[in-house]
C-alpha cells in the first residue's frame, strides 16, 4: 500500500510538472474525466534547424573564403549564400572557444579558461562546467529539437572521461541526444579513438577509412534518419571536425593535390593571401599587413632541405582542411535530400582559434615529442618526410605557416592578446532571412554571442533555472539583428580576453594587448614575468583592422586608461589569477587516488588514461596469470599506441616489453626463447633512476620466478602516456603499441587469467 501511495503522488508530481492540473478520478471510467495523454513539448512554429559547423585551428587567412590558399568550396559557396562575418573572435584555444560557444558564457565563467587537459586548480581553469550554466543542446533539447554531435569534444574533466564517468559534461551530458566522435584535443584520422554516447567503439578497418568521412557519414545518416521519423521536429547538429588540428592527416590522392604549391615559402604566401583578402572585400582595402615577428627566419634564408620539410607539413595541413571540406559539403547537401535546407541556419566557423604555430621553427613529425618531453631532430623527420600526411606520422604545422595562415593579423593560436590568436572567418547563411546574400559583416562579435543568437533565431528563450538550479548570466549578446542590416552598429562594445599570460581589452574601436612575452620559436621564461611587468601595445582598430600599428608611445593616457579597464573588468569574467601552469596537479580529482594495486580479471578496452595505472614518473610491476599454447601472441596489457605508449605482449610465444617514447625513440626487451604451452606467470619490473618523469629505467623481464631479459629505457614519459589513445588489458585495439601484431589481431591467444599492475611508490 505505502509503495502504491507513492506511485499514485509521482503521477501527481509528473503530471504537475508537465503543466496538467491533476484530475480527480472517480471509481470507474464512466465517474472519471476523460484521458489525457502528457505531450511531448514542441518546438516553436516555423523554428529552423540549426547546423553548427567548427574547424580546427584554422586561421583567419587559410581558407579560400577569406583570401586563403585553401580550397574551401562548401565554406565558400555559404558565403556566396549567405553573410561572411570578418571581426568575429574565438578565444585563443580549443577548449574554452568550445565551451564559450555552447554555453553562451565567456570560457572563464564556466571554467574552461585553458584546454581540459591542461586544467589547474582555480575555479576559471578548472574545466568543470557548473550547472549553473546550461549549455544550447540542452535548452534546445527542452524546448523541442533534437540534438546531435559529431567530432570533436574537449569540453569533458580529465577525470570524468572513464567508463563510469559521471557523465554530466560529456557531450551527453550536455545536452546531445547523440554523440559521436572523440572526447580529446585530437586523434589520429586514420586510426582514431572514438566514442559513441559513453562506449568506445571498435576502429573502422576499411583500408581507405578516413575520421572525416567516417564523421560526415554518421551526420548525414541521423538528419536523414531525424527528418524520415519525426519531420515535423527540428534539430541542432553540431559538426567539429578534427582539421585542421595536428595530426594533419588526409588521403593520399587530397595530398598528391598539394604538391609543390607552398615552394614559395611563408613569406610570399603571406603577401599573396593579404591580396587576395582586399580583392574579396573581407579586410579593406587600405589594411596593413601586421610586422612579419623578428625572429622568425625569412623564407629564402633557409636551406633547400629544410624548406621542402617545411613545405610537405603545410600540404598535408592545406590538404586536411580541404578534404574536411568536402566532407563538410556532403553533410550540407545532404539537406537537400530531405527538404531541410528550406529551413535551416548554418554556421560555419573557420577555427576555434587562429592556425597554430605550436610546431616552433621545424614542426614535429609527432605531436606527442612535447608531451613526452623529447626535441625532435629535423633530420629524422627528413628521412621520413613522405609519411608525412599518413598513418605512420602525427605532424604539427611549422610555426611560419601558422604565422602565414593568420594573414593579416599578428602572432597565433594561444595569443589571446592579438587577433591572430582570437579572429576567425565565419559564415552564416539562412534561406529567406539575409537581406543580402553574398554580403558582409563587420560588427564586433563573441563566440559567446553565437548561443543567444541561435536561441533568439529559435524562438526560444534561455531558462531561468535548468533541473531547479538558477542559471548565471549569460555574457553573449545576440547577433540575430546582423542578418537585416549590414550597417548596424555593433551590440558589442568591450571584449576582455585573456590565456595564460597573453591578454588583452576592446572597448569601442580601440584594443589593448599585453606583447608577448615568449614566441612560438622560444622557450617561455622560468617564472613568467609578473602581470604589472608586461608591457602593454594600444591599437586604434577603426583605422588599423589588422592591428599593424602599436599606438603605445603615442597615447599612454589612453593606454594607462585601458589597461585599469582591464583589471576592473578581468574578475567579472573569471580570469584572474592570471597563471599558466600553476595549480595543475595539487588537489586535482582523481579516481584512482591513493590506489596502488590495479587487478584485471577480463580483458578491457580504451579506458582513459585518467582510469589507468598513473606510471608516469613512478616506478612499476606487471605480474601476469597465463595459459598458452606453444607460439601463443598478443598484448597483456597496453597503454596507447604507435605513436607513444608500452605493452607487455608475447611475439611468437616469446615474452616482450615494449616501451614507445615516440616512434623516434623506442626500446625493446625480450625473452630470448618462447614459452613451453600450459600455466606461466609473467612479471615486469620497471625500475626508474630517480621517481620522476623523464627519468631513465631499468626494466627486468621474469617468467616463473626467473629473469629472462633485462634492459635499459633511456628516457620515459615527461608528461602522460598517450593523450589520445587509452589503456587496453588482453588486447591493443587503436593502433598498435608494438610491431609484433596489428591492433585487429593484438587479442592474447592464451587466456589470461589475472593481471595486476602495482606501483611501487
């Protein structure tokens, strides 16, 4: 009876919340009012879908749009639709644009101040998103769309990407109906590490597969399935493909299309895109080319060897691009088939930020060197230049380009203080609602502003309280006015922007930024230099639209002025304390805390490295339970891949341990005879020199109590093990850590029956 009456006050409860006043039945049918069914809610009349489309580090000067060497035809066939919006700004990285873009709130107000994977310990940086702050495919999602992700994330904790979550900031959690694509900052577009809702899903073998197409498939596939079963609903698809993000990866015939178009160099490139963009309208056409930065090396001085480096790294960024692209193009028409094109707002966002000049003077064959704490020797990456685009390497752009890409602006991806690092291309187009398609746009716009524009656009308005939590301000003004009239006066007047140390303010025409105290080609002074020390640079944009002119000297009133601007306004958008990687690990959550056993008993797949043995900077036991047969293969246990990782395995029935820096720098230890078939147990130690990252290693290969094989790793993990690819038990499913097996045919033939990982400290 007491669970009956329980029941009966949850009907009350659902039926009040649905907006019904509960009726008072009567003993029979014929006593009681008639049944009413609770209705789904419904989207308002003639509300559009919405297609959210956002490049990867892509500058404002690199797609043919706006003046670049890229083709971009599905971007530039939008412009020619639509609006191209040339004075919109992103924040400088990939996560906080992201998370400003589908909360409506600058990054730091919702805790996304620096990628997730670099989070620290102050409530700006921390990469939590609050409840507080309920992002668009939720409202949307309440308001009757259906919602849908495809690609990139880097919106999630660290700490929160296990299989058990919590899943609240997963895209998911968030607010998506559906998700797929990849909860990092990158993976590898032939070998990727995907995730489908919650779960990883197996990697597509198809010998031609590519992370692009695979994307723009499962997009085009749920518009269609969404508009064949409820094509009366509309819906919210967010499409973030991986280019131009390293790895610039693109098949072989998109990358036999660049060859040899950037023999030229940065410097003529550069001229040429400054041109090209006064011939299109999209910067006027009296707007100076920023100052080339001084220690960057003019073209011509460099080497013949070095330049055709340099050049195979741009083709393979130019060619990633456009082939994402035309995926992008497919996903577009594909609207077509089903009638939504009639009725839908796309927004096509070239970039989370500007083009990257991570890379530094030579690039990286492998993104991974930095994290793992090696200089890579541009020798190695010339004896293996042709895998550059390709599955065996994970190539980062060298800095010239990415200097070249943000034509005609200063400086990059990460200067948050110049629009280089923060102004992107964007289009918008929108059968019916643009009084002038093919036109331009030049008020002063936020990624934040992009949310209250859709859901004003919508018909929609944001809630005051999401699931009974108060939601916090939104900082985002609304752009819809735009589409009417090109003339508008901007909406927004001040812009406080600010990563790690590079920050700057806008106010009405006029822009502060603090001048870098590092370049993309220098080490970063050790500590930085204190806020009230940098030196601060004052531009008047109305008359220098690519921040070309430092106006410091001449005005220091108004300088001074901006600068206490800045400080007034930076606590009321969550910047301070101004840092860069301070407070990253202390007090960080962490699932595993204080755990120094890890027993598996099943083989698992892809759990993150937040749910893996920690093993950087510590010493460490395998201890494996097996029966084999004679010849038995295959990985015990594995963490990453080909690109950097370790594996404990058996090739050919011989023990083995394999320890992958990067594809540079590996080592191998091995049993010099197969195990007999029947019961063994394998063990591993890994001795460290010194309990720190970097450190050398002595490791010990024991079979039965025995040592078998003892060797030395010279330098091991600086920062994690994989950033990409997760921790395996009984199998190797991305890519492969060890030549040995192919990651389809890494399962352990034998049975394993226990596996334990201690760490010793």
């Amino acid at each position: 009876m007491k669970a009956a009456r329980w029941l009966a006050a949850g009907a009350l409860v659902a039926l009040a919340s649905s907006g019904m006043a509960a009726p008072h039945y009567g003993k029979t049918i014929a006593e009681s009012p008639p049944p009413r069914w609770p209705q789904p809610v419904r989207a308002p009349v003639g509300a559009p879908n919405i297609l959210i489309i956002m490049t990867d580090d892509v500058g404002f000067g690199s797609a043919s749009g706006f003046g670049g060497p890229v083709p971009t035809p599905a971007f530039d066939a939008l412009a020619k639709r639509g609006l191209r919006y040339n004075r919109f700004h992103t924040t400088a990285i990939c996560s906080p644009t992201r998370a400003s873009l589908l909360t409506g709130r600058y990054p730091q107000n919702v805790g996304i101040g620096y990628p997730t994977n670099w989070a620290s310990g102050y409530e700006g940086y921390n990469s939590v998103i609050p409840k507080t702050a309920g992002a668009l495919p939720r409202i949307l999602r309440d308001a009757g769309y259906s919602t849908a992700m495809f690609g990139k994330g880097h919106i999630t904790p660290e700490w929160e990407t296990g299989p058990n979550g919590p899943f609240d900031r997963w895209p998911t959690g968030l607010g998506f109906d559906y998700f797929y694509g990849f909860l990092g900052a990158d993976t590898s577009a032939f070998e990727p590490a995907l995730i489908e809702g919650t779960r990883p899903v197996p990697v597509p073998r198809d010998a031609d597969y590519h992370l692009e197409r695979d994307l723009a498939d499962k997009a085009i596939d749920w518009i269609a399935e969404q508009r064949a079963t409820t094509p009366d609903k509309p819906f919210f698809a967010y499409f973030a493909p991986g280019a131009a993000h390293a790895p610039n990866h693109a098949p072989p015939d998109w990358m036999a299309r660049f060859k040899g178009r950037f023999d030229g160099g940065w410097d003529v490139m550069r001229a040429e895109i400054v041109a090209r963009q006064k011939a299109l309208g999209v910067i006027p056409g009296d707007a100076k080319d920023a100052p080339r930065p001084e220690t960057l090396p003019r073209w011509d001085t460099l080497p013949a060897n070095r330049q055709r480096l340099y050049a195979r790294m741009m083709e393979a960024y130019a060619a990633s691009l456009a082939y994402a692209d035309h995926q992008i193009g497919r996903v577009i028409e594909s609207l077509k088939e089903t009638g939504a094109d009639r009725n839908t707002i796309i927004l096509y966002i070239q970039g989370d930020n500007g083009a990257s000049a991570e890379g530094g003077m030579n690039g990286k064959l492998f993104e991974q060197s930095s994290l793992a704490g090696v200089v890579e020797n541009p020798d190695d990456a010339e004896a293996r230049i042709e895998t550059i685009g390709g599955p065996l390497a994970y190539n980062l752009n060298t800095g010239g380009w990415g200097w070249a890409m943000n034509a005609p602006f200063p400086w990059s991806k990460r200067y948050a203080s110049h629009f280089g690092g923060i102004r992107n291309g964007l289009v918008i187009d929108w059968p019916g609602h643009i009084a002038d398609p093919g036109g331009l746009r030049s008020q002063f716009l936020h990624v934040s502003d992009l949310m209250p524009t859709l859901l004003e656009v919508a018909g929609v308005k944001a809630p005051a309280s999401i699931d009974g939590i108060r939601q916090q301000r939104i900082d985002g003004i609304s752009a819809a006015f735009t589409l009417g009239d090109a003339k508008a006066p901007s909406r927004r007047r001040t812009l406080v922007t600010g990563i790690a140390q590079n920050l700057a303010i806008y106010q009405d025409g006029w822009m502060a930024s603090t001048a870098p105290a590092v370049t993309p080609w220098d080490k970063a002074p050790k500590p930085m230099p204190h806020p009230n020390a940098r030196r601060w640079e004052l531009y008047r944009l109305d008359d220098d639209f690519s921040q070309s002119t430092d106006l410091a000297a001449r005005d220091p009133k108004r300088l001074a002025a901006m600068v206490r601007l800045f400080w007034r306004e930076a606590p009321k958008v969550g910047i301070l304390p101004i840092h860069t990687s301070e407070g990253q690990q202390a007090g960080r959550p962490d699932p595993n805390r204080d755990r120094r056993e890890f027993f598996y008993t099943r083989p698992m797949a892809q759990l993150s490295e937040a749910v893996a043995p920690a093993i950087v900077g510590r010493s460490f036991r395998i201890r494996a339970e097996v029966e084999t047969s004679e010849a038995a293969h295959g990985a015990l246990v594995a963490q990453g891949g080909r690109f950097g990782g370790y594996a404990l395995l058996l090739d050919q029935g011989r023990p083995m341990f394999s320890y992958v820096l990067t594809p540079t720098h590996t080592t191998r230890i091995g049993a010099p005879v197969p195990l007999s078939a029947g019961h063994h147990v394998i063990e591993l130690d890994f001795a460290l020199d010194t309990e720190k990252p970097g450190s050398a290693a002595t490791v010990r290969l024991i079979v039965d109590g025995q040592m078998v094989s003892k060797g030395r790793v010279p330098q091991t993990f600086a920062r994690v093990v994989s950033h990409s690819e997760g921790f395996d038990v009984g199998q190797d499913l991305v890519s492969p850590v060890d030549p040995a097996y192919t990651a389809e045919k890494s399962r352990f033939s034998g049975v394993l029956n226990r596996l334990l990982i201690s760490l010793t400290r």
